[in-house]
C-alpha cells in the first residue's frame, strides 16, 4: 500500500442513490487504490441541500434533473485520503457519461456501475477548493456533530 506520506490529500467522494446498494464494492475499489476512508456518513438530501452542494450548477439546463436525481434516495459521502486522493478518486469514477465511461475504460466506477449521463454513480471534488467546500458541507468542522465524527489522529 502507498504511504500516507507523500503528496497526502484530501477529497470527498459520494456515492449517489442509485449506486449506494454497490457501497460494499466501491469501499473495496477505494481501498485498493491506497486510499482510506476517514469520514463517512448516509444523508438523505432535502433539495435546498443539494441545490446548495451542486450551486455552481444552478444556471445549468441539467440541474433541475441533477437534484431530483439526487434526492431520490440517500447518498454515502465519504472523506478519502491519500496520496494524490483528488486525481486518484476522479480516475475511478471515470469520465461523467457512463457510455463513454465504458468505452474509454471499462474499470471504471462509472462504466461498471452508471446509468446515463445524469444517474452516473459516483461524484468527486474536481480541485482542492471544491474538495474543501465539499468536505465542509458534510462535514463541518464546527459544531455538534463533530462529536460523532471518527478521528484519525495519525492521518489528520
Ligand atoms: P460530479 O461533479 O458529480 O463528480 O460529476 P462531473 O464533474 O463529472 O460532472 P459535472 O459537469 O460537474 O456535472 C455534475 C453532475 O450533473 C449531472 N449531469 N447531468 N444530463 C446532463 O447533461 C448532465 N450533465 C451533468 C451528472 O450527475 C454529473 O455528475
Ligand atoms: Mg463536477
């Protein structure tokens, strides 16, 4: 397994309703990647919540789309750390159209386990800005659910 040590980095990752029954197989692909797992939580979205989370989106012609899909069901997110974590989670899910995902790289979380160009599976930050804002929208850092939040003393 690669170190925790070099170039570690943080991102946050979400498995999206229709995937969150692959949670066991997608848990397995992370950590064979060398990733880990230092935050989790299952949320079921209200739809400011996720107009707020996807608000760069908000003038887009797939964003009314975007959130009934959404919040058709709890999502998993997940703060993964490792080394290189935002490019690493961003090469497994694959490219964002499940059809292209499976025809580029069949490994791929998108191609095994999307749908269509909405219902793809998977999310991931796609910079350090988002992956803080990210992270911070699940997990703030102030506040009482901190206090149910696992601490990896020897990661953070
Ligand atoms: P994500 O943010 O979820 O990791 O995906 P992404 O960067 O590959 O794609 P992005 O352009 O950020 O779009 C966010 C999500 O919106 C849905 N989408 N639908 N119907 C459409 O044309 C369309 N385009 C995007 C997808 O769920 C996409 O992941
Ligand atoms: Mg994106």
């Amino acid at each position: 397994a690669r170190s925790l040590g070099d170039k570690k980095e943080k991102t946050l990752a979400m498995i999206k309703p229709d995937a969150v029954d692959k949670m066991g197989m997608i848990l397995d692909m992370i950590s064979h990647k060398g990733l880990l797992v230092t935050k989790a939580k299952m949320v079921l979205l209200s739809r400011a919540e996720a107009a707020q989370f996807y608000i760069e989106h908000q003038s887009k012609p797939f964003f009314n789309g975007l959130l009934d899909y959404v919040t058709s069901g709890p999502v998993v997110a997940m703060e993964i750390m490792g080394g290189n974590a935002i490019g690493v989670w961003r090469e497994l899910i694959g490219p964002t159209n499940p059809s292209d995902a499976r025809s580029q790289n069949s490994q791929s979380l998108r191609a095994k386990f999307g749908t269509d160009n909405t219902r793809n599976a998977v999310h991931g930050s796609d910079s350090k800005e988002s992956a803080t804002r990210e992270t911070e929208f699940f997990f703030p850092s102030a506040g009482p659910s901190r206090a149910n939040t696992a601490q990896f003393t020897n990661c953070t």
